[in-house]
C-alpha cells in the first residue's frame, strides 16, 4: 500500500469520507490539521492533531457525517461539513433549522 495525499489550504475544510480511500491523508495547511480514513470493520475519518491545539491533542470527533469539533472559542457540531449548531464561550447556543423544544420554562 502506498500513502497517497490530498491538500486544501482552505480554513475550516474538512474531508468527508467518500473524500478519502484507504492509506490517503488529507492535510489542510490552513488550518494545520491532518485526516486520514480509518476502516476496522466500520469506516471513520480520524483527525491527527498536534497537542497543543487541545487537551490530549483531540480537536475534533468524527462520527459517520457528523463531526463534534472546536473552532475557535465555538464549539460545532457539523452534519457533511456543515455547522448545524455551535455553543460559544460565552453560553450563546446557535442553531440552523428549525427547533422543537418540549417541557415548561
């Protein structure tokens, strides 16, 4: 198997799966971070962080389309790439689409 490499110099850009095949390493020289594609029996994508971006290193979780990653002071959750809700420092919770809420204030 020989590695093979994909580059974007794009902020944010992170790849998705069908991105990627097996021994191919995504790199984003924007933001410093490096992907590549895992498969023990279920495929995931898998960021290589260095350690001082985070504690222990891990800057992002990548679960099938979605993605739980911090930016910044935010916290994102993504679906295919895509912000669907971010949580600031401050507490500020900001949604896209719409919201059902259930129970009394």
């Amino acid at each position: 198997m020989s590695i093979k490499l994909k580059q974007s110099n794009v902020a944010g850009k992170v790849p998705q799966l069908s991105d990627l095949v097996l021994g191919e390493l995504a790199i984003n020289t924007y933001d410093g971070r490096v992907f590549l594609k895992r498969n023990n029996g279920t495929e995931a994508l898998l960021e290589l962080a260095p350690l001082e971006s985070g504690a222990l290193g891990i800057t992002s979780l990548n679960l099938g389309n979605w993605s739980l990653l911090q930016n910044g002071t935010k916290l994102e959750l993504r679906y295919n790439g895509t912000t669907r809700m971010a949580l600031d420092s401050s507490g500020n919770l900001t949604v896209t689409g719409d919201v059902t809420a259930f129970g009394a204030p």
